[in-house]
C-alpha cells in the first residue's frame, strides 16, 4: 500500500461519473430504426441511480498505467451496459424475480418482459460495437471485445449465473459459492480492470498487479453485497433487501456466518490494496475505491 493518505472516494468518483453519464446518454442516442419503446427501456435501465463502480475501474485502470481516462470511456461504457443487460435479464421473473432496480421500476416491471429481454440483448450487442467501433487502434479493440466477451460468457458471468441460479435447488459449499461469484460478479469487475491496462497499453507487471486488484475485489464486493442484502437499507441500495433468504440463495453470510464474511471480505480488500504496489502512488485512487467497496451501504 503507499504511505501518503488515500483520497476520498467521492472525491475519486466525482472525477469521472459525470463524464460516464454524458457518454452513456451520448451512447444511446435517437435513431429511426431504433423503437422508441426499446430506446426508453434501455436508458430507463442504463441511466438509472447505477453506482458505475466498473465504468470507474477501467478509467482508474487506464490512468493508473499512464493513459488520458477520455481514452478509456469507450470501454468504460461498454463494460457498464453488460452489466446493465445482466442486471436486466436477472431481474426476469424467470431468474430472480425483481421489481425494483437503480431505486426504480426494473426493465420488464415498466416496458413487460419481451421488450426488457430484447433490451439487455441490445445492450450486449451495442456493447461489443462500441469497443470493436471506438477503441484505438483495431487490435486493442479487438483484444478489448474478445476479453468483454469472453468475461460475459459461459465459462464466466453467464456460467456463473447458471451454477446460481442451480445452487437455490441444490445448496452447495464455500468453494462452490466462491466458483460461482469468482464467475458471476468477479469476472466483470476483472474484465474492466483489463479493459483499462488494454486501451493503455500496460506492461506485463501492471497488468498483473490490476488482474490480482480486480480478482480479489470482485469477490469481496460479492460479501459485501450479500451481507448489504441481509441487514442494508433498499433506499440506499435502490433495491430490495432480504431477497436471498427468501430464495433460499447460497450466500457468504450464509455458509460462513456474518462476521467471518464480513473480516474475509476485509482481508480481500487488503490483497486487492497490496497487489497494488507496482503502481506506486498511481495505485491510490484505486485502493480508495477498494475500501469504498467495503465501506459502502448501497
Ligand atoms: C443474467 C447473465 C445474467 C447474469 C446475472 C448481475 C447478475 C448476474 C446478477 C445480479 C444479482 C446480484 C445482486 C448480484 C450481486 C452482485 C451485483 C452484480 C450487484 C449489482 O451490482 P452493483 O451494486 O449495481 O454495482 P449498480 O446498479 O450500482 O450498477
């Protein structure tokens, strides 16, 4: 970790998330052959009270190994509407069933569930253009896509989904729940740490040290989530609260207890600030987002 103070994270965030918003927005603009109705669902879902936090880690990334952030926001973009097509689709009443999202209505609570399927598929495909269109040169963005594919995919977020979404039926151990987050929510947050050390040409030391950042990070946000789930507040989370239980889901405080997730999640957090060292002071930003993960209440 480096000796001079961390900056607070709001500061670190208030940086950059109004230039996420504008290129979101500037991302989904009108077009003719667009149905208003698929237009409205996708920003209705995308532009809602989203926290951004994978948006932020690949512009961090990228400036913390020397690159203009501007020069990640394609990727940053890209990377936050599969999350957003993911959110979308778990939501169905088919997975899990929610009818609140980003403190509003979710996609097929508002728009029925063709049109919010169709969304999250708009959004996965509008994703894949952006890199493949936007990012510089043609093999960074080719690299970018396959690693945005590859982290959306069977044997990542998608699998991980699967094996969940199993585990309600079947139950399953701490390595089981850890195979499944690893994929589920960690690939993502992997993927955008190596989003950013792609678009900024990183070298091979930096490149590990952000992999080992995101790896750890991505499953203690998990923890987090999950004891926010059992004892946090919907208003600040923007969703429901006390859904896992109620589902019979497979969860950290589950197998392990309360405040043995919550010092793994901590003990995570620490790995993920201390993979950080070959980055020196550039790594700062990024350790104070990895104990907002652990701080956060929403
Ligand atoms: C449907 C393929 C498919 C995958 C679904 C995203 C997901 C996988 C499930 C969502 C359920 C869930 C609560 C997962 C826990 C971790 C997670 C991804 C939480 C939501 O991410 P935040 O808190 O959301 O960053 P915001 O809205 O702030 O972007």
């Amino acid at each position: 970790m480096t000796s001079t103070p961390l900056p607070a994270f709001a500061d670190v965030a208030g940086r950059f998330t109004g230039r996420i918003e504008d290129a979101l927005d500037q991302y989904t603009p009108p077009d003719p052959d667009c149905p208003p109705v698929l237009r409205e669902a996708i920003r209705h879902s995308l532009l809602g009270a989203g926290k951004r936090l994978r948006p932020l880690l690949v512009l961090l990334a990228a400036e913390a190994c020397g690159a203009a952030p501007e020069e990640a926001l394609p990727a940053a973009c890209a990377v936050e509407m599969v999350h957003t097509y993911s959110l979308i689709h778990d939501d169905l009443p088919a997975m899990d069933d929610d009818d609140v999202r980003r403190g509003r209505a979710s996609c097929h609570r508002q728009y029925g569930e063709a049109v919010a399927i169709l969304a999250g598929d708009a959004l996965l495909a509008r994703a894949l253009e952006i890199l493949a269109r936007d990012v510089r040169p043609p093999a960074v963005a080719a690299a970018c896509c396959a690693a945005l594919a590859a982290a959306a995919g069977p044997t990542a977020l998608v699998g991980g989904q699967v094996d969940d979404l199993r585990a309600e039926q079947e139950g399953g151990d701490l390595a089981a729940l850890e195979a499944i987050h690893r994929r589920k929510t960690g690939a993502l947050i992997r993927v955008s740490l190596s989003l950013g050390a792609l678009v900024a040409r990183a070298d091979a030391p930096r490149r590990a040290a952000l992999d080992t950042y995101g790896r750890h990070l991505g499953v203690a946000f998990q923890i987090v989530d999950d004891l926010l789930d059992l004892q946090g507040d919907e208003t600040a989370m923007g969703k429901r609260a006390g859904k896992d239980a109620a589902r019979g889901k497979l969860t950290f405080p589950g197998v392990l207890g309360v405040a043995p997730s919550r010092t793994r999640a901590a003990r995570l957090v620490t790995e993920a600030c201390d993979a950080l060292l070959p980055l020196g002071e550039r790594g700062g930003d990024l350790q104070a987002l990895a104990r907002y993960v652990l701080e956060r209440n929403g």
